[in-house]
C-alpha cells in the first residue's frame, strides 16, 4: 500500500509540470499520514497538507514529515490566501466529497464549494492534479462539471486504460488557463480526455472515460468476444455487419 501511494503521488507531481530545478510550494488535500508529502519532499519542494482525520494526522506528526499540517474538512473551502500555491496534489481523496455523511452534507455544493476556494488559492497558470476512484459515471461527471463551473479547465488523464489493476485516472484541473495541452497518460492506448460537461453529447464522452465502450454497443461485443477468445472460453462465430445489431421487441 505504501508502494502503490508513492508512486501515484510521484506521478502526480509529475503531472504538476513543475518548472525544474526550483522548489516549489504546493497544497497537499487529503495528505494523510504524510506519504504523498514525501514525494514532494524529496522532489526538494515545500509543501502543505490538509486532512479531515485527526488520527492520521497524528501520524503524519510522528513520522515528523516535513509539511505544515492542518486539520480541516475540504468541503468547507480553503482558508489560504489567494496566490498562495504553485500547485495542489491530491491521492485518493476528491472521491469522498461525492458522499453525504451527514445531513447537512450537499455533495454538488459542497464540490463547488472546494473547487471555488480552491481556485483562489492557486497562482494563475498552476496546476492540481488529482488522483480519484470515482464509483460510476454519475460521480465523475459531477467531480468535473463541479470544477469546471468554478473556473477551471483541464479533463482527466487516464493512465493504463486497458489493464484491470494499472488503470489510474487523475483529474487534471488548471487555473487561469483557456485551452491547455493535457499530458498524455502512461500506457499503450492511453487516453487524455478534456473539456466542460454543458451537454448530453460531452455528458456521454465523460461515460466513457475508464477507456470502455459502452455496454451492449457493437464494439463492446466485439471486445468481450476476442477477450473470451483469448482466455480459451467459448466458440464465437466470426463477426458480421449483423453482429451487435438492435432488434426488436416483436416475438
């Protein structure tokens, strides 16, 4: 577990872009017991983390980490000084803000509300990058659409689409800028994905975004049928222009 943290966390510093040879001065959401902020460390950057969990925090403390730490629910908004940061990482915890776990918890508002504050914070033409498990479509385009309706723009990068435990998916967001360049994400056929959901025709490409096709579409058949053909399971006929074709609801 520590591994796989470390390493999410130096691709997303390496997402950040972050000019070389300069220590930078970054945001870390949701850091923790402190494993993300070591990576920025030992990148020789400064950096600052914030987390909800008082005990992780405490250990944080004890493994004496070189980050200010703050006790703090980011769904409250960020209480820095606008201008403060040349950048924001954040493993594995934007998915969180999706859930209301009390009933005053509104997870649109409270999205807009982080990303909002967020935005103020960072130095215009800065980056945060943000590694997340999003649980279905639905939360991934409301992560997005949340963002993008606060200023920023960007899109996810996925990194290994095609492979079951590789697949990681970070939400590049920028601050300042119109039209930016998003990275290209690690592996054969990797993916980047940008732009705002305004409407039904985008909605549906943020459905896609785990680098499937959509379920009971031909290429989805098409898939499915020569992945069972390589794992040796069942005799498929050969495809046909008739192979995925809709039919009707007449007996």
């Amino acid at each position: 577990m520590i591994e796989i943290q470390m390493t999410m966390a130096d691709r997303a510093v390496e997402l950040l872009a972050l000019p070389e040879g300069t220590s930078s001065f970054i945001l870390d959401v949701g850091c923790g017991s402190g494993l993300s902020g070591e990576a920025l460390t030992n990148r020789g950057h400064f950096w600052v983390g914030m987390d909800i969990s008082k005990p992780m925090l405490g250990i944080a403390e004890e493994r004496e980490v070189e980050g200010d730490l703050f006790l703090s629910d980011m769904g409250e908004g960020m209480f820095f000084r606008p201008g403060t940061f040349d950048g924001v990482i954040s493993i594995s915890a934007l998915q969180w803000l999706c859930n209301a776990d009390k009933k005053t918890h509104n997870p649109p508002k409270r999205l807009y509300k982080f990303f909002s504050t967020l935005y103020s914070t960072m130095k215009r033409g800065s980056r945060a990058v943000f590694q997340f498990y999003p649980e279905n479509s639905h939360q991934l385009e409301l992560i997005t659409s949340q963002a993008m309706r606060a200023g920023f723009t960007g899109g996810v990068v996925v990194d290994f689409p095609n492979s079951t435990r590789a697949k990681k998916m970070f939400l590049c967001l920028f601050a300042g800028l119109l039209n930016p360049q998003l990275p290209t994400g690690l592996g054969t056929g990797s993916q980047a994905y940008s732009g705002q959901v305004t409407n039904s025709s985008q909605r549906q490409r943020f459905r896609n975004l785990k680098g499937k096709s959509l379920k009971k579409s031909r290429d989805w058949i098409k898939e499915k049928k020569e992945r069972r053909r390589r794992q040796g399971k069942g005799d498929y006929k050969p495809d046909s222009k008739y192979s995925g074709r809709k039919r009707s609801n007449k007996i």
